[in-house]
C-alpha cells in the first residue's frame, strides 16, 4: 500500500538536499495544474490539503508555488457542456502566468453527450497548449493521461477513456512536443483508491502527485528544463 507520509518527506529532503532552479526575479517557479474535478479534488478527504496539487506544492516547498486550478465538471473540448475555456480557473491560470502547465482534461469530454464531438478534441488541445505556450512566461507544457475508470460512473467509461481519450491525448503530445505524464499506468493497478470509479481518493491523488513530481523532475529534486 502507498505511504503517502513517507513519500511528502523523502521528497522534501531531497529538494532541499539538491536545490531548484530560481527564476530570474528570484521568485518561486509556479505550476498551474489545469483540470476537472479529479484535479480540484472532488472525491478527495479534506481536499483543500490532499488534492494533488496541494500534497505537491508541499513537496517542492518554498522554491516552487503549485496552484489548483481544478474545475469540476469541465471539458477540454470548446463545445462541451461546460468548457475550461470559459471558467474563471482558466483566466486564473493564464494570469498566473506559470512556469509550467500540467494539463488533466479529457474524462469528462468522455461522457456520450460530449463525445458526439470528439473529433473536435485533439485541435482543441493543440489550442489549449498554444494558448500556454504564448504567454510571456513561455511556459512548458505537460499534458497526461486521464487516470482509469474501474467502473462506469457519471456516463464515463473505461472503454472512452483508455481506448479513445488517452491515444488522441498521445497524438497530440507528439504533435506539439509536450511530455506525457501517465497518470492512467500509476493508478492502474490500485482500483480501491478510485472508489466511485472516476474520483481518486486522497491515497490515488497521493500517486497523483508522487507520478507529477517524477515526470517533471530528474527524480533528483530539480526541475526539467
């Protein structure tokens, strides 16, 4: 079973054993998690400390701010029924201005009335991760695969998300030169910690982050270039 005590601490050393790169104005790097309500932390106990972006900002520590900008509900697709695009999260997140974008939209664009447009999904996210990428931050860009499905729930399933979401997100990733974070391969193997079959629990948003932390870093505490 996963630690979630012993990986906060082992990581936090190893920040302050190594160092991280400091921007130039001497401020924190800053990590916009841009999502739907697996990253607001919706299913998450006491999700304002466990939701994943939280449990990472506490791992970096100071040299680096991570803000939630998780909206529950939200699509990646325009015209969805709830769009990111149109969220104040989304307008938050571009104002922020970050460093680093790790973008988790895709599980609801699942649902039967939002995949009818499917095909509309990948220029989407090309335009999700040129909006980004414009900013004067110049910030880079992760996108992940959408964590698995152990049970249909909400009219998301298995079936769209690993078999149709999650190439188009690969696709995409190849076409823009983003890395992938694989989210669905960390919380595979461990369908107890997404109980209601689409929301981790505050242990899967745990993995969560452990998995973030290692894809946009050299595991040595210091920040991919």
């Amino acid at each position: 079973m996963y630690n979630s005590l012993r990986f906060p601490i082992l990581l936090t050393l190893l920040t302050i054993s190594t160092g991280l790169p400091a921007l130039a104005n001497d401020g924190p790097i800053k990590i916009a998690c841009v999502g739907d309500s697996i990253t607001f932390g919706a299913g998450v106990q006491n999700r304002e400390v466990n939701a994943y972006p939280q449990v990472l900002d506490r791992t970096f520590g100071e040299s680096v701010k991570v803000m939630n900008f998780g909206r529950s509900g939200a699509t990646l697709l325009k015209n969805g029924d709830l769009p990111y695009w149109k969220t104040d999260q989304f307008r938050q997140a571009t104002e922020f201005q970050p460093d680093i974008v790790i973008i988790k939209l895709g599980t609801n664009d699942s649902k039967p009335h939002n995949w009818e447009k499917k095909d509309e999904y990948g220029p989407d996210l090309v335009d999700m991760v040129n909006h980004f990428r414009s900013l004067e931050s110049r910030p880079t860009i992760y996108l992940c695969k959408p964590v698995p499905v152990p049970k249909p729930a909400f009219g998301i399933t298995e079936e769209i998300v690993g078999g149709e979401v999650i190439p188009l997100v690969v696709q995409v990733a190849k076409q823009t030169k983003c890395r992938v974070i694989d989210l669905y391969s960390a919380l595979l193997e461990t369908p107890e910690n997404i109980p209601d079959g689409v929301h981790p629990n505050a242990a899967g948003a745990a993995k969560m982050a452990e998995t973030v932390y290692e894809a946009i870093t050299k595991r040595n505490g210091k920040l991919r270039k």
